[in-house]
C-alpha cells in the first residue's frame, strides 16, 4: 500500500482527522491518478461527479509528494491550485487545506493570492483622504468604514470587509489596477500589500489562485512584463470547466470607458492637489470624460453583447468612436506637458500611451482569427478582441512547462467523452478519467420535464412558468431555487410570483450573491429567482433546498458575438458549429445548473427542467445522457407529492 492509498484507508489519515470518514473507491481512484500526473509530469482531465471529494483527490497526492521530496531531500516541490471562484478560493486555503496538512503531518508553506483589485493601496486610499467631499453620501459613508478598517488590517485583503457591499462604488477608490499603480515608484511600496502577499506566494510551497490571476500572469509573462505567480512543478485546475473561455480573454486585449474614466479621476485629482497651475490639465480630463458617458449613451440601457464589427460599421458609432480618439489624444497632448513633474501624473501618462496603442488595436476591427465584441455595464463599454482559439497557445506553454497538470470539475464531458474540453485547449493526447457520482440520484431525486408549456419565445411563456412553479412552491414549503437563462423572464416571473405567493421572493440583484444565499438559508420558505452566477459554485444542502426549476436549455444567445466568430471559424473547416460548440456547451451549463439539487447523500429533491426539447429532439438525448441517472417523469402533481412527502418529514 502505497502513500496515497493509505491516506485514504479505513486506518489513515484521513480517517483519523475526520469523524464518520469512509473511503470512497472513486476518491481514490482519482487521487492516485493525480499521484501519477504528479511523479510523471503529464496532463490529466478528471470528471468527479458531485460527492467525489475531487478537493481532498487532488490536495492530499500534491502535499504528499511534496512531503517526499523534502524528506528525501530533493527540495520541496511548488504546487499551484487554481479555482474558478474567490468562494472556493477561500474555503480551499481556511478549512481545506489546514485539515489536510495537519492530517498529513505536513510542513508545506501554503498561501493565498488573489488579484490586485482584492487588496487595499495605501497610497490611493490616502489621495481619496484630500477628496473625499466629492464622494456621494453612500461611497462616503463606505469609505469611513475602509479607512477604519485600514488601520487594523494585517492582510489589506478587503474580502475582510463585511459591511461595505461587494459592488460598492467605493473600492476603484482605494484599489489599484494594472493602469494606475506607481509601482516602484509608489511611496508606500514598503507597505504595499498585494506586493507583501505575492512576496508570501513566491516563498510559499503551494499557492491557491483563480483561474482569472492565473492567466492573467500567463499573459503577462507572455509578453515579458513579469510575472505574479512562481514556476510550478504541478498545475491542479479546479472547476476546469471555465478555463477555455477565461484564457481566451486573457490572450485577447481589451479597451473600456472605465479606463478612461479612472484616468480622467486620477489626473483631475492630480490637478486639484498638486498641479493646480495647469487648468488644460481639468478642461482635457472633464472633455474626456464627457465623451466617453456619451459613448456609453449610444448603447442599448440594460447590459448586453454584441459584434463590434457591426457596430463600427454604423455611422453614429463610428463618429463617437473617432471623438473618443481625438480627446483622449488632446489629452495625452497636455500631459505631456507635465511630465517629470511627479510620479502620479507619469504614471497617468504611461496610461495615455497605452490607451491611445488600445484604441488602434479596437479602430483595425479587419484583423484575421479575431473575435471583436463589446458588452456593457450600466455604466461602461468594454471593447474586445479574442482570440478564436487558444489550443496551440495554452498547449503549446502546457507541453513546455515541464509540469504535472490536472484539470477536474464535475462538470467536463460531454456525452461521456472529453473530445470538447480537450480540442478546446490543445490537450489531446493527455490521461481522462471519467468518475460517477457516489449519490444514489435514482432513490433521492426526480426529473420533471413538464407537457405542454409554451415555446420560449412566446409572450405566456412566463405566465406559464409561474403557473407551473406555484404548486412545487407550495409543495415544498419553499426551498426552492428557479434558474433563469434570462434576465427578463427572471423579472416577469419574479413580478407574478409575487402577486400569487405568500414566500419570501429573493430576486439576484436584490442583494449581494452571499448575501442572497445567507438570506435564502435562514429564511423559512424562501423561493431564490437567479441567472448564471447561480448554476454553479452554490452549496445549499439538506432540507432547505428541494426543488429546482430551469427555465430552459441554457443554449448560448445566437446573437453572442464570440459564439458567431467560433461558429464561422468552425463551417470553414466543414464542420458543424451546434454539435461542436452550442450543443457541448449547453450540456456542461446545464450539468452545472442539475448539480445545485444533491449536495449530500442525505438530500432528496425534484429537478424541474422546463424544456421539452430533451425528448423531441435528437440532441435531447446527449443532454440526457450527461445527467445524473433519475427517475424520470412528466406529472408536475406527482412532483408536488414527492416534495410534499419530504416536506411531512421533517
């Protein structure tokens, strides 16, 4: 019995740091090849159905062997863990990893690094200290609660503040970003805590990322300007489903308004503070900034995406495009002018030039193998350019890094076969295991695909689905998640349920995602209405959720700018873009949004999938396959009984 294996046993580690522990074949099966991807420095893409415990899989086989190598004195082995979400981040380094290490006796140095949005900059918070009359009663009212909570923090990590919302206006305030920090320049370098946390990173044994930090520095060591992550002799990819489209953006380039805007606030706030003698400085940044609200403006109000292409051919677009260009040059033109005058207004400079080199890149909208597209926010345009693969790139660096690497999810065939996930980052060629869920999903749940409901695009369409929730509502006394692919018939749902049930209705947006879950936990009864971010990374167990409801096959918008440049790209090589691209991805996003119902062994529920494509059409059958194997049915009231049941035994 080999070191793995005996972690794993009824008499190791494992079993002695965690009560009620018992092995599990699948766990083990995974993690000893993990062991091997590790000693032999391959690729390895792991599907661990939910319940496998893939964290402790792929955890225990890379501490082990970097305990080996410290022992046989070959110097300990660096292991990079990267996540798709800061919530799993976390949870892997505060309860994961410490149970782990002290089960295992090990002395690995572990650490914790995020990107530098997440980390207080001493210097920008103080320059907001000389301006903060400016600041709209709320940001000022959360600014207070940062600097009191700057002066205790050994961290700067503002995950620690609890009290201040996730999106609060206040944070480009007191962060930095890749633009506006003065980095050796900075007068707080010494103090400086995303410097002292990479400094942590760099001595530490293994270091837990997100996949957005870790290609981030990719792509900065791809073009030589540093690096914030450490060579790693093993590469652990969890929630792996997410990496090709988050490499793609990383490997691409992008110019938005926010830029603008910050460069724009940071030189006013230079000129009102030190260089009050040059008034063009205020009359070029206000001009600026005007200009890109208005650009803003053209677009449509809610959030969307759309080809930039297309855009750029319109007239008024193309206008104001050009006016961002001439102002953002007048600009530069006066900066310029103050250079060598202090550090703040080069830095603002340096900014200047590469946002004049990024508008050129998004001006030559004709450059082959690119996807250029835009999304908006309710207050900015972000403009891109994509890659439409990243196969050769990423697998090329995979190839070369001399590493051990594993991808795992629960979530990466399709079909029963990874071809998709593979080809998407040229890892062909590289070890699969395919692992089943150890939950008994045909004792502890239901598939539910009603008759009879009206087509998506029909205006009743969400009278419909109300109609249809309202008994598994009551049935269920609530615990209830309803998953949307859209934000409008989330709301037009959101505002029928409203009028015909007694439940707390928690809508996304409300509130912040944690906050919207701590609130669907510990309120009785409540009904949570959400879109994407809910499908996957939510863990609601036992009771409190038993019924899901998805609205439909959570295929990608036809009109998604990417999804057409990949699909054009894919019929010149003769091939089929819906079973290549759409087809595989809804599957994975619809195993994702199937995997929020049993969290536990414990758990029973009804997954509602209000689509009836999955039996009368021939791709039904490939999502059906993917899916854990329930009973399936058609009877909303036999449903109702089953959740009523559940209900009465409490």
């Amino acid at each position: 019995m080999n070191a793995v294996e005996h972690a794993f046993s009824h008499q190791g580690a494992l079993a002695k740091a965690i009560n009620g522990f018992s092995p599990r074949q699948a766990q083990l099966d995974m993690a000893l090849e993990v062991a091997k991807a590790i000693e032999q420095k391959s690729s390895l893409i792991v599907e661990a159905g939910t319940g496998t415990g893939k964290t402790f899989a792929y955890l225990i086989p890379a501490l082990l062997a970097n305990k080996a190598n410290a022992e046989n004195d070959a110097g300990q082995i660096k292991i990079i863990v990267s996540t798709g979400t800061k919530n799993l981040q976390e949870q892997l380094f505060h309860k994961d990893l410490p149970l782990i290490r002290k089960a295992l006796a090990s002395n690995a140095q572990v650490a914790l690094l995020k990107g530098r949005a997440n980390y207080l900059c001493i210097y920008r918070l103080e320059q907001y200290q000389q301006s903060r009359g400016q600041l709209d009663a709320q940001t000022l009212a959360d600014f207070v609660k940062v600097r009191a909570w700057a002066n205790g923090t050994h961290s700067g990590d503002i995950g620690e503040l609890v009290n201040v919302t996730e999106g609060s206006p206040v944070f480009p305030f007191v962060t930095s970003t890749v633009d506006n920090c003065l980095a050796k320049d900075c007068p707080n370098i010494e103090d400086c805590y995303l410097i002292k946390a990479r400094t942590k990173a760099i001595d530490a044994d293994l270091v837990v990322v997100n996949h957005h930090l870790f290609f981030a520095d990719m792509a900065l060591k791809d073009s030589g300007f540093g690096e914030l992550i450490p060579k790693a002799d093993v590469m652990i990819f969890d929630e792996a489903h997410q990496i090709a489209d988050i490499a793609s953006e990383y490997f691409g380039e992008a110019f938005s308004t926010r830029q603008m805007l910050d460069l724009c606030s940071d030189v006013l706030q230079v000129y009102r503070t030190e260089l009050t003698d040059v008034k063009q400085l205020a009359k070029a940044a206000e001009k600026l900034l005007k200009t890109s609200q208005e650009f803003r403006l053209l677009f449509s109000y809610d959030p969307e995406r759309g080809n930039w292409r297309e855009k750029h051919q319109q007239q008024q677009f193309a206008h104001a495009f050009k006016l961002l260009k001439t102002d953002l040059d007048f600009l530069y033109q006066v900066i310029k002018l103050c250079v060598s005058r202090n550090e703040a207004i080069d830095n603002c400079f340096d900014r200047a030039v590469n946002l004049l080199a990024q508008y050129e890149v998004m001006a030559d909208v004709e450059a082959m193998g690119m996807s250029f597209w835009y999304e908006t926010t309710p207050r900015h345009v972000v403009l891109h350019k994509t890659p439409l693969s990243v196969a050769d790139k990423f697998g090329t660096y995979v190839k070369e890094s001399g590493a051990g690497w594993i991808f795992t999810s629960a979530t990466l065939a399709v079909d029963g076969a990874f071809k998709h996930f593979s080809s998407h980052l040229g890892l062909e060629g590289s070890a699969s295991l395919l692992l089943d869920s150890p939950f008994d999903y045909a004792k502890q749940s239901q598939l539910i695909i009603p008759r009879y409901l009206p087509a998506a695009n029909d205006m009743n369409r969400a009278k419909a689905l109300s109609e249809l929730a309202i008994p598994l509502i009551e049935a269920s006394a609530g615990a209830c998640f309803m998953l949307f692919t859209s934000y409008r018939v989330m709301h037009q749902v959101a505002e029928l349920l409203t009028e015909n049930i007694d439940n707390p209705l928690l809508v996304q947006g409300q509130m912040g995602k944690r906050k919207l879950l701590e609130e669907f936990v510990e309120q009785d009864s409540a009904v949570l209405l959400a879109t994407a971010s809910f499908w996957e990374g939510v863990d609601v167990r036992g009771d409190k959720l038993t019924c899901v409801i998805i609205d439909k096959l959570p295929f990608a918008s036809p009109n998604d700018p990417l999804l057409q440049a990949r699909s054009e790209d894919v019929k010149r090589q003769g091939k089929d873009p819906f079973a290549q691209i759409q087809l595989p991805q809804a599957v994975i996003a619809l195993k994702q949004g199937v995997g929020r119902l049993i969290r536990d062994v414990n758990d029973n529920g009804i997954l509602v999938i209000c689509d009836d494509r999955l039996v009368n059409r021939p791709y039904g059958e490939v999502f059906l396959k993917s899916l854990p194997d329930m009973k399936r049915s058609r009877d909303i009231k036999q449903a109702a009984t089953f959740l009523a049941q559940l209900v009465s035994r409490k």
